[in-house]
C-alpha cells in the first residue's frame, strides 16, 4: 500500500511539474503579425454565428428594402468581385457554409490593407472538425510549404492576383490573403522573435485603457492609420473623419444578455487635452429634466454660443418655417441686385428672394448666449400625430443651463427679432403668457420660452416645454461630457408614417416594403424604414461619454424587447 501511496504520489509530482513546464498559451493578439489597421476577437465565434444565423434580425434584414439597396450599391458589388477572386484563388466558395465550418470557438480577425482585403484569420478548433471542412480537403492543389514549427497550403489566382493560403497547427486554424501574414503568425507560434500586434503601441495602450474583462466581442483599432486609407474616408458611415484624427487608437468591448446588449468603449487621444470629469455633474441637471415620452434627447457639456445658436435655429425655426409657409401659385420675385445673372455675379439665385436680411436675424441671440456661458445644453425632440391622425409633426426643446441667471426679457427679445427675421418683415408677432410659467410667440410659426434663475427653456411646442420646465427641480441624474437617448420603439411607427408620406408622390400605387418596380425601393419609406423594422427589437438606446483628458470612455446600451 505504501508503494502503491508513493507512486501515485510521484506521478502527480511529475504531472505538476510537467505542466509548469509547458509555455503558457498565446493570446490571440500575439500571434497576428504587427501592421493591422483593426483587430477583431470573438470569445465563442461559433456562438455569435449561430445567433445571428437563426436571428429573426437576419431574417428581416435579407428580406428588407434596406438589403435590396445595400445589394446595388457599388461596395456590395466590389465585394462580390473579391469574393469570385478568393473562390478561384481558394477552390472552395467563400460562402456562409465556409464560414460556418471555420468558425471555432476563441477566434479573431486582422485586418491589414482594406482595399486589397489583406487579412489573417485564426480560430481554435478541433482537428477533426478542421480535417472535415472543404478547404482542408483541397489541400492537394495547393504548393505545401513550412515555416515555424507547421506546414501551410498556398495558392494564388494568376489573373487577379488573389492568395489563398491557410495552415492547422496544435488547436488552431490559420487562414490568410496574404503568404507573409501566415508565415509570420505560424513563427509568432513557433516564439520566434518578431513584432506582434500585441507589441504595438496602439494595441496595448487601448487594453490597458479599457480596465475591464474583454467582452463576447472586442475590437481595437488602429486611429492613427485607418483615417490615411482612402476605403475609411469613402466609406465611413458617420462621415467624421476630420474629428476622428485626435484620436490614436480605440476599443470596443460588447457584452450580450437576454434583455440587452451594452458596449464599452475607450478613444485615446494623441494629445491630451483638459479633463471634464469635475464638471460633467452639470449635464446630470439637465438629463433628469428629459419627459418620459421624449423620442430623442442629447445632451452637451459646455457648447459654444454659436453653437447653441445654430440648435435654436436648425431645430425650432426651419422646422416653423417648413409648416407654416403657404403654398404659392405665383412664381418667385426677382432678386433685387444690379448683376444677378450677369457674367460678373453667377452666384446670385434670381428664382428666390435674397437671404442677405435674414442672416443677421439671430445675431442679437448669439451675443446673448455668449455672454450668459452656457455650461449645458440639452435637445429633446419627439413627434406627435396630429389630431386628424394623418400628419406626423416633429416638436423640439432646446434647454441650457448658464453660469449666472438668465435675463428673461433680453432673451425673448432676441428670440423676437430672430422670428420676424424669419417668419416675416412685419414684427407683428407677440408673445403671450400661457399656463406653467411659459410664453408663448405667435406669428407664422410657433415658440415658447420659460426661464427660471439659470435654466432657459426654449421650444417649437408649449407643451414640450412645460413639460421639460416642470421637471427642473428634480434630483440630478449621472453626468456626462456627452449623453443621448432613443427610444426606438416609441418613434418607429411615427418615423414609418412619415416617411410613407414624404415618399408618396414617388410611390406605386400597391407599394410595400419592397419596390415594385424593380428599381431602387423609396430611401425613407423603404429603405431606412425597413432597417428601422428589422431592429425592432431594440427598445431604447442610450449613450454616455465622459471626457477623462487622455480618452473618451463611452457606454452605449441597447435595451431589448422580450
């Protein structure tokens, strides 16, 4: 029994010992050569894709009129084109069935040149499912070569150049457009010594920022290189380039649960600038003031005057302005300048009376805002069917919180002599007094104001207004550099009849969500209404940012229907 004791003693002993022994498994990240644009890791990529493949999401959005678009348009037709390239290079389609039998679990993808889609793929898997899968079984007409401590396949397309390479080795399988990107991961694997992206400045800073476990889905990337390609500028859907080249690098960590889906994320600037962090507990005031029905709300800590300005007059007078000014049968008058359509003056419109009088219309308001020093400003917006169940209108209030208190009077002067800059040359319109503390301006628009100490609340509907101006005094909610919300489900069937009725003249007469044509479906009815119909699952979302100097560190919930 002793020996017997002893023996098993001793083969535990080595165990342990050997399993120290053994190098500590690689991260992901130290396996991928350096010289990625973006870094993209998946926990469970086999999970995510089996979520999304027996989605009701997909199934809608492949359906929409959004897809149909997306389907036309010359990014979707460029990647079809290196799709047949990589089919031809590979020998296998790279269809959804490839995808499905590559995807293992702990995976991630680089990618290093847009345009030219050079990218490394690497996924844990097992071996005989890697041995089943079509693209290990074409191997034989690929050229077999070696670097590191494995094998790896290769192939090239003559006529387009394209490369298909792919290798499997221990529990992961390798595939590459790119024979230096394979080769470098395999002696990444082997521990030889060379730059990984996991040694790039870029990289390890935003890990190190984000101070959190890595979600199902993180993504890292490279800002101080993604902006120089000429794809990002052309392609990026926000359209903020010039905004984005403070920024050297940034992460993206997502988390998924049954009732949400919640994003982390860190910017990080290439040069630092002053925190906001002690001042951010301003916007708080404000956001605690949004109605529990608005559709849309923004908040902003300290935004500049003009600024402010252009809030007021993009969200509550061209919106008055729209409504409210009568059709006319009469053609345009002339413009009143000596060489309107002269080869000396080609810039002057002669259809259309000069807007010279009115741009001057807010200045009285601009300086007024600038001297009070606002410290946040807050939009809500929301839209409303009208009383004969037809028209969807868009209502907006504008509120802002200054360092001293507001003088009242000076204000809606301002805002008078910006409405008959606008609304008309007559002056004749007046404000009132309504109930709750708010007035309200006539004329061939709509605006009311109440002010109170340093809060000014100013709208295109007296009852938004009220509404906001009654929730002042209300416990303050978290700050924030930035914080919006929208409610998705609330604005959607709004959003969907209004669309309907801008796209009306345009629109079949049996029109449904698909164009019946077979031309390109309505954009607002069809094809950004469909995109809203597909997400309807999505309740609310929600973003916060707060400004810490050296990065941005922003929250972004989505709140699912059940």
């Amino acid at each position: 029994m002793k020996r017997l004791l002893f023996a098993s003693a001793a083969a535990l002993a080595l165990i342990i010992v050997w399993a120290l022994a053994q190098p500590a498994p690689q991260p992901l990240a130290s396996i991928f050569p350096a010289g990625a644009l973006l870094y993209l890791e998946a926990r469970d990529f086999a999970a995510l894709l089996g979520d999304w493949n027996g989605s009701a999401e997909k199934r809608d959005w492949l359906a929409s009129s959004n897809y149909d678009a997306f389907s036309r348009s010359q990014l979707f037709l460029k990647l079809g084109d290196a799709q047949t390239q990589f089919a031809t290079a590979a020998g296998v389609p790279p269809d959804y069935a490839l995808l499905t039998s590559v995807a293992g679990s702990n995976s991630a993808l680089a990618i290093y040149d847009i345009g030219k889609l050079e990218f490394l793929y690497v996924t844990h898997v097992a071996s005989a499912r890697a041995m089943n899968t079509s693209l290990w079984k074409t191997r034989g007409s690929y050229q077999t070569r070696h670097a590191g401590n494995a094998d790896y396949f290769i192939k090239e397309d003559k006529a387009s150049h394209r490369v298909a390479a792919f290798a499997y080795t221990g529990d992961s399988l390798l595939l590459a457009t790119k024979e230096d990107l394979i080769v470098g991961a395999l002696r990444l694997m082997a521990r030889e010594a060379q730059p990984s992206v996991a040694s790039e400045a870029w990289y390890t800073s935003s890990v190190q920022a984000a101070s959190a476990a890595q979600g199902d889905l993180r993504l890292v990337y490279n800002m101080a290189s993604l902006p120089r390609t000429f794809q990002f500028r052309s392609h990026w859907v926000q359209g903020n380039v010039a905004e984005l080249r403070q920024f050297s690098a940034g992460l993206a960590d997502l988390d998924r649960s049954p009732s949400e889906i919640r994003e982390r994320r860190v910017l990080l600037r290439a040069t630092p600038s002053e925190t906001t962090e002690a001042s951010e507990s301003v916007t708080g005031q404000l956001l605690a003031a949004v109605p529990d029905d608005a559709g849309l709300y923004r908040a902003w800590l300290h935004p500049a005057a003009e600024q402010a300005t252009h809030w007021i007059e993009e969200k509550l007078f061209s919106q008055a302005v729209a409504s409210a000014t009568p059709q006319s049968k009469a053609a345009p008058m002339v413009a009143q300048t000596a060489d309107a359509g002269s080869e000396v003056d080609l810039e002057s419109r002669i259809d259309e009376r000069p807007f010279t009088e009115n741009r001057d219309s807010f200045k009285a308001l601009r300086d007024r805002l600038a001297a009070a020093r606002i410290d946040a400003m807050l939009d809500v917006s929301s839209t409303r069917l009208d009383a004969d169940q037809v028209y969807v209108r868009p209502h907006s209030v504008i509120a802002m919180l200054a360092a001293t208190a507001w003088d009242a009077d000076a204000i809606r002067a301002a805002l008078g002599t910006a409405a008959e800059g606008v609304w008309s040359n007559s002056g004749a319109a007046t404000w009132r007094a309504t109930t709750g503390g708010v007035r309200e301006l006539e004329g061939l628009g709509k605006l009311a104001m109440a002010a109170d100490g340093k809060w000014l609340i100013v709208g295109d509907s007296a009852e938004m207004v009220n509404a906001v101006f009654a929730r002042r005094n209300r416990p303050a909610l978290a700050g924030a550099a930035y914080a919006a919300g929208w409610r998705h489900a609330r604005e959607l069937p709004n959003f969907e009849r209004m669309t309907k009725l801008i796209d009306f003249p345009q629109l079949p007469a049996t029109s449904s969500d698909q164009n019946q044509a077979g031309g390109e479906p309505p954009f607002f009815s069809g094809n950004l209404a469909s995109l809203g119909r597909t997400l309807k699952r999505i309740d609310t979302a929600t973003i916060v940012v707060h400004d810490e100097g050296t990065m941005l560190r922003e929250s972004a919930v989505y709140k699912l229907n059940p």
